[in-house]
C-alpha cells in the first residue's frame, strides 16, 4: 500500500510539473535550445595530437590552447619549446548538431572551417601547401 502511494505522490508531482510548464506557455519542443543556452562548449581546448605533413608539430609546441569565449570569440595560443607564446584570434558560431564554424582572417584573406564536436573533442582538417594539417582538440581539464 505504501509502495502505491508513493508512486501516486510521484505521479502527481510530474502532472503538476507538466501542467506549470503548459501555464507558463513553456513549449517542450524548445528545450532543445537549451544546449545553446547553456553554452557548454564554452571553455579551454587543449591540442592532444598536431601533424603537418606527416611532422608532429607538438614537438616544437607543446602547449597548443584554443579557447572559445562567451561572445563567439576564440582565441588560440602556442607556446612553442623555446617559450615563446604565438596568439591568434578567430571568432565562431555553434550550430545545431554540435557545429561549430571557425572563421579568422590572415593577410587580409578569410578563412571559414567547420568541426563537429563529439565528447568534448574535435578534429581540424585542412590542406595547406599539398600538405594535411591534422589537429586533435579536448577539452582541457
């Protein structure tokens, strides 16, 4: 009989849950935006893996970090083996389906690359000079 009633309990609390979100005009279709809202890929990424050319570029830069800032800015810093810091800036845009478009401009050209994110990692693909430029990001933790 207690096990009853508390599954009643239960049953009442998610009909009133249901029925505030319908007065308050709530539309349960809309909370999918909720990741957008949220902004969880917002944050610090840390290059796990870099080649160029079949040339692991980790070894003359150990520390590669890409940030994506709230304001659609990103910002990625290098430091290379000798302790010199290279920054650039791009600006991104999440998309629906866990996109992100990258877009930078260097030497007055525009450059637009866009990455799916799967477990808080993304692959960057890209032929520069007939060579790939291969670059594994994580989240940094």
């Amino acid at each position: 009989m207690k096990i009853l009633s508390k599954q009643l309990k239960y049953a009442a609390a998610s009909l009133a849950v249901l029925l505030l979100l319908a007065a308050c005009g709530c539309n349960a279709a809309e909370l999918s935006s909720l990741r957008s809202f949220a902004k969880p890929y917002v944050g610090a990424y840390e290059c796990t893996e870099a080649r160029y050319g079949g040339r692991d570029l980790l070894q003359d830069f150990p520390s590669v970090v890409l940030t994506l800032e709230p304001g659609g800015t990103c910002v990625l810093e290098a430091v290379s083996s000798k302790g010199k810091k290279h920054v650039a800036k791009g600006n991104y845009v999440y998309r629906e389906g866990d996109n992100i478009l990258f877009t930078a401009t260097v030497r007055g050209r525009k450059y637009s690359k866009s990455v799916v994110t799967e477990n808080g990692c993304f692959v960057v693909e890209q032929m520069f000079a007939g060579q790939k430029l291969f670059l594994k990001f994580q989240v940094k933790t």
